[in-house]
C-alpha cells in the first residue's frame, strides 16, 4: 500500500509538471527594461507598447512580469552582472551580450536621422557623411554597417535621445541616429523638442526598417520564458502596434502620420 502510494504521488507530480504554465499559479519574471518610448517607459501607465504587449502576452500562458524601467546601458549591465534578471530589452536584432538570446520580431520601426528642416543632410553613402557632426546615443548600436562607418565619422555621445534632439535644436550636431517612433514620441512629449518639433523632420533615405525583440539569458528558464512570451502573442490583440508609424518612401516631412 505504502509503494502503491508513493507511486501515485510520483504520477501526480508528473502530471503537474506537465500542464501548460497558464494552468498553473502565476510566475513572476523579472526583467531589465531599457527606457526607450514609445516602445518601453516608466512615463506611461502601460509602460509603453512593446512593454505592454509583452505584459499581456506573458499572462495568457501564467506569467507576471516584473519590469525595472532602467536608461538603456544600465538595464543592460543589470542584466548581464544580476542572475535574477532573467533578460533586458526591447532591442534591435543585433548581438549585445554574451550569454543571451534575442527572440523572433515584436514589433519593427525604421532607423535613420532626424535633422533640421531648413538644414537637411544629403547622403547615399556612409562616405557622404564625413562633414557632418552625427549625434548618437551612449550604448545604442544601430546596424553593423553604419556603426563600423561610425568609427571614421564625426560623432557626438550624448546619454539620450532626447539630449541629442536638443543638441541638433541647438545647432551643436547636424542630424541625430534614431528611431523613426522614438523621435515622433519625444517631438510631441518633451517639453523642450516640443516647441521645435516643426523644425525637425525625418531624413528621406534611412538607415534600414529593425526588427524589435527582447533579450533573455541563454538558460534553460530563459528559454522557457521566451517560448512562453511568443506563444502568448498568438493569443493577444495586436492592435496596439498599430500606433507604430511607418514613414512613407520619398517623403522628407513625416511628423503627419503620427
């Protein structure tokens, strides 16, 4: 009897082992989020879209996310030196660490410079941009190409985007490396840049369109989470991407289709 039971218990802890996550108590995860709206913010109450997403993504298969809403090179050395975060992001699809893994597309958004209306940059090549100052963000890699070519171009570090857009304000650079949505979001919500917004628009010819992921440790819960994360944004609206705008080929003034 004493056999029949322990057997029995063997089963049954088997058999919840194997139940979909969803049907079990809630997880939490804990993950390293880098401040970069609209995507990811501690400046809105669904901590932006991507953020949001991934929130309700991860409920449907039984998971609670916990979010520490970092600058971006922060949230990325709190997740490679802490063993508690279990991953970082959004990112763009380009290697940032050892040891981590990037999942399949989120979202997407094109890359390229914003500039001053009256002052736009003309290029095709990486060569084209040697007179200009390029203002880029600390800890930001964009794409292979472009950051090899940074190395020989005149580039100016500032810790955000936002300080960059001030500085191309300011005369200080003359076109900013960014994110098509992040510029259009800090044009309406910084309350510097919004009082120039109609003087910056988006260069015509950008860098490329990125896939937007997120990161997590090369183990074997990390796995678990990210299977769990794509699996979950099968079963989520949408919808909400839809406020990730999409600049249209050959036009130099953008900022309408926000």
């Amino acid at each position: 009897m004493m056999r029949f039971a322990g057997a029995l218990l063997s089963l049954l802890t088997l058999l919840m082992a194997a139940q979909p996550v969803g049907a079990s108590a809630s997880r939490r995860v804990h993950v390293a989020v880098c401040e970069w709206p609209p995507f990811s913010t501690r400046n809105t109450e669904s901590g932006g879209i991507v953020l949001a997403l991934m929130r309700e993504a991860l409920a449907t298969q039984g998971y609670v996310l916990d979010a520490d809403v970092l600058p971006w090179k922060r949230a990325i050395d709190v997740a490679e030196h802490d063993t508690s975060v279990i991953g970082f992001g959004p990112t763009y699809d380009v290697d940032l660490l050892d040891g981590f893994f990037q999942t399949a597309a989120i979202a997407s958004s094109p890359i390229g410079f914003a500039e001053l209306k009256d002052k736009p940059i003309a290029w095709r090549d990486f060569s084209d941009l040697a007179p200009y100052r390029i203002g880029v963000t600390l800890g930001y890699r964009y794409t292979n190409d472009f950051d090899a070519a940074l190395k020989k171009l005149d580039a100016d570090v500032a810790p955000s985007d936002e300080l960059s857009l001030r500085k191309l304000v300011a005369g200080r650079v003359d076109a900013v490396v960014i994110d098509y949505n992040a510029m259009l979001y800090l044009l309406d919500h910084d309350p510097v840049l919004r009082a120039s917004k109609e003087t910056i628009v988006f260069n015509p010819h950008i860098l490329a369109t990125k896939d937007i992921s997120f990161t997590f440790r090369d183990t074997a819960e990390g796995h678990l989470v990210a299977s769990a994360l794509m699996e979950g944004l099968k079963h989520v609206d949408l919808s909400i991407l839809r406020r990730v705008a999409t600049p249209r080929t050959g036009e130099n003034d953008l900022r309408d289709q926000h």
